[in-house]
C-alpha cells in the first residue's frame, strides 16, 4: 500500500517517520511555496498537482490506497480538492489537523475574527503592531496599517510594496517564550496579529504577548471540508494509514 501525505508541516515529517520505521510505502507532497523546506523522510514530490482532477489523476496513476492531508489548518485550498479527488476516486481520506488555540489558556482574552480583512481593521486602532500571520495575507493589513508602526516576521522574501514605517523581519521557527518576549519588548509592540495556528512550535508569542499586557487578535480556522475525518495527533494518523 502506498499512502499520500499530503505535508509541509512539522506534523506531516512526524507522521513519515512514523510510516517509514512501521514499513509503510508513502510519499510526501509539498506544495513548494518555501524555498528551500524542511523534508520528511523518504521520498518527497514538490509542486501543484493542478486541481482536484489533477490531483485525482495523481491517485490513479501512483496507486495511492489512501491519503492523509497534514497540510497547514489554512492551507483551505489543499484540503479542499483532496476532498473532492479523494471522493471522486474513493480513496479513504484522513485529515491531521494539530489542535487549534481556542479554549486554551489565556484564550478568552483574545479578540477572534473571521478573516483577515476583520483582523486589518480590529489591528488599527492600535499603535505598534506585530503581524504574524504569513506573507500570503499581507496585501489585506497594507491599506488599514500603511501608517502604523508594524512589525511582520516571515520566513520567505516579500513580493509586495510595504509601507515605509513597516520593518521585516525574516525568521523561521520554533520560538522561545524568551526570544518572543525580548522581540516584543524592541518593537514596543502593543497589538499582535495571528492566526489559529493551533499547537506549540508557534505558542510562545501568545505566552509572551499574556506577559507583557499586548493585544491579541487571532483569525479563525476556515471550515474544514465536510465528511472528512480528523484526527489531532501524528499517531492516530500513523495507526489509521497502517490498518489501511
């Protein structure tokens, strides 16, 4: 059998190990927006697929018994034409999805919004602002916070203009609560901007953000494909692709 990761994050190179010391045939599939990305183990394939057809002639072809997308909670796109490829081909399909932040320490505090336009306009009426949710989003806090102080950390160089009181900071994860806190201290930050990311490799900037009385605003996950299964740990993952 071979099983389709489906990856990009730290959850899907933990499930590949785990396939791999279990003697599972898998591949892993990386949309290849990074550079140069962190690889899983075993065999890797980089790249779109073109679409849920696209994507359903890749299962066809390759054999593939059955998919498990470990791809980033945002990553909307992905997930919805593995559902539809997946449904078109009758291939069992698994969702490993990392707990999100909602109900966790500290939560109920935040300010929760639907998408990132709400996120801009809630982010204004503060002074100093630290962006921390990707480069792919930018262009919708540009226009609200061109005369804002902002902060935004990314890993990959920027492809759009950025205002001049905006300063970039190129950083990959994971960050300590000590380094957070240090960086939000530099910036005089006051109101951070993030997303429902959910798990630890991202936490500390909520923590040190609790610590230094800053604002938080976090986006909600989108809705996930209807009639998927999902799991929250690597090992459920593992154990439900092996008894396929």
């Amino acid at each position: 059998m071979t099983v389709l990761i489906l990856g990009g994050t730290g959850e899907a190179r933990a499930l590949a190990e785990r396939l791999q010391s279990g003697g599972t045939e898998f591949v892993s599939s990386l949309a290849g927006r990074v550079r140069n990305p962190r690889l899983p183990v075993g065999e890797v394939r980089v790249g779109g697929f073109g679409g849920a057809d696209g994507l359903a002639k890749f299962l066809r072809d390759h054999r593939i018994r059955a998919v498990v997308d470990a791809t980033h909670p945002f990553a909307a796109g992905i997930s919805a034409n593995a559902a539809a490829a997946c449904a078109a081909t009758g291939v069992p399909l698994l969702r490993l999805a990392r707990p999100g932040w909602h109900g966790t320490a500290g939560s109920g505090a935040w300010t929760w919004v639907d998408g990132h336009d709400e996120a801009a306009t809630a982010a204004a009426t503060g002074r100093r602002i630290f962006l921390s949710t990707g480069r792919q989003t930018l262009d919708r806090f540009v226009g609200p916070l061109a005369r804002h102080a902002t902060l935004v950390r990314v890993v990959e160089p920027l492809d759009i203009e950025i205002p001049e009181r905006w300063t970039v900071l190129h950083a990959r994860g994971p960050y300590t609560l000590d380094g957070e806190r240090d960086l939000m201290r530099e910036h005089r930050i006051d109101t951070l901007v993030t997303k429902d990311s959910g798990g630890s490799y991202t936490r500390a900037k909520l923590d040190a953000a609790a610590e230094l009385g800053v604002r938080v605003i976090v986006v909600r996950r989108p809705v996930a494909p209807t009639g998927t299964d999902t799991v929250g740990s690597v090992t459920a993952a593992a154990e439900w692709s092996q008894r396929r």
